[in-house]
C-alpha cells in the first residue's frame, strides 16, 4: 500500500463498532436523529480557533489553537501556531475547566486527533516525522487532568509505518482503542495490548462508535 492515494478510488466506509447481528436502526424515529443546535457559553472563555473536539458521556474535551500572522484571505497559509490549549466542561458548556497540557508548538509533533477516556483523562493521537529514515512515527498518549502523561503506546509497535498510515481513532467504554490505520482497524485493549485486526478492501476514511 502507499501512502498517496488516488482520489478516485476513495471511498467512505463507516464502521460501528457495536455487537454483531443487532441492527437497532429500524427501531428508532427518524426524528429523534435530528436536532437543533445551541451556542455553549463556555466558548467565549476559550482562547484560540477550536481545532479538536470530543464528546465523551457529559464531558466536553476541547483544542484550540491561536495563530499570529492572520491577514487577507492570501495570507491564511502563512499563520503561524503559537499556542495550543486544551479543556474540559460538562455537554451543556458549564464548568470549563483548562487543563495544564504544555504543548511544544516548536517541536516536530503534530496532533491529529483526541478523546476523551470519560474519566477526566484525554488520550492524544500525535506524529513526529523523521528525516533520516523518512518515516512517520505515531503514537497515543494519555493526559491526566494535571497534565502528566499517564499512558504512552508507540503504533510502531504493531504497525509497519512505511506501508500504514494512521488516520484517527475511536474508544469505547471500556476504553478499548479502535486505530484507523486506513485500510484497516488496529484494536488494542485499555492496557495497549493488542487484540484484533480488522482489514478492509476500501479505502477507511473515518470510524465511529454507536450508542451501544
């Protein structure tokens, strides 16, 4: 597999990672699955443009990040990351709350995704490039709420990198984590052993997680 894609041949494939043989779609109103939107007071407290957001039971995990450089539309790409800040509030946007994450925004680490673990943690989806073996490392890192790193799991490990590429990923309740690997779904338990491997013919832009 390489990493540069066609975009003829992308396709959507969405997987629920539910219990087999329960297809609960039929039972529900289709209006149940519409709603309104509302504006959170919380995001005025927040500083930067919102990059990341996930939503874990009644917590509300934030990233934003402040940019300097910001000028006419031809200049956007010339904006430049110069602090990165992480939150959490309740779902309705009360009792926002910063968390001490010291992001490097200097450093050679990107942060493609997070999500909340539903116990006040946040687990990171971060790459760092290498130059000399020209490969991308990608790792999932597990914050605490006072900022310290309470977990550390190099994809490395169980992925070769030069012919996967690590898209996002999901977390169940148990805290099980579901990597996208692209034309496949790592599985690792809450202790970063794994446990399965999914692989798919199509091209895997994004997974997701039903209610059950």
């Amino acid at each position: 597999m390489k990493k540069i894609y066609s975009y003829i041949l992308v396709m959507l494939s969405l997987f629920f990672l539910a219990g087999c043989g329960n297809d609960s779609s039929k039972e529900l109103d289709q209006k149940e699955l519409v709603y309104g939107y509302e504006n959170l007071s919380c995001m005025g407290e927040v500083q930067g443009e919102i990059m990341h957001v996930s939503v874990t039971g009644d917590e509300l995990y934030i990233c934003a990040g402040e940019y300097e450089g910001a000028g006419s539309e031809e200049e956007e790409m010339l904006e430049e990351l110069t602090a990165m800040h992480f939150y959490i509030c309740k779902s309705d946007g009360s009792d926002l709350k910063k968390l001490p994450i010291n992001w490097d925004v200097d450093g050679y680490e990107w942060l493609h995704s997070i999500k909340g673990s539903g116990s006040g943690a946040l687990w990171l989806l971060v790459s760092s490039y290498s130059g000399e073996s020209m490969t991308d490392t990608y790792v999932l890192r597990k914050m605490a709420e006072d900022g310290s790193v309470l977990k550390e799991l190099d994809l490395s490990k169980y992925l070769d990198l030069e012919e996967w590429y690590v898209f996002d990923f999901e977390i169940d309740g148990e805290e099980n984590l579901y990597i996208n690997t692209g034309y496949g779904i790592l599985i690792l338990d809450k202790e970063g052993q794994k446990t399965g491997f999914l692989e798919e013919e199509d091209l895997i832009e994004n997974i997701l997680g039903s209610k059950d």
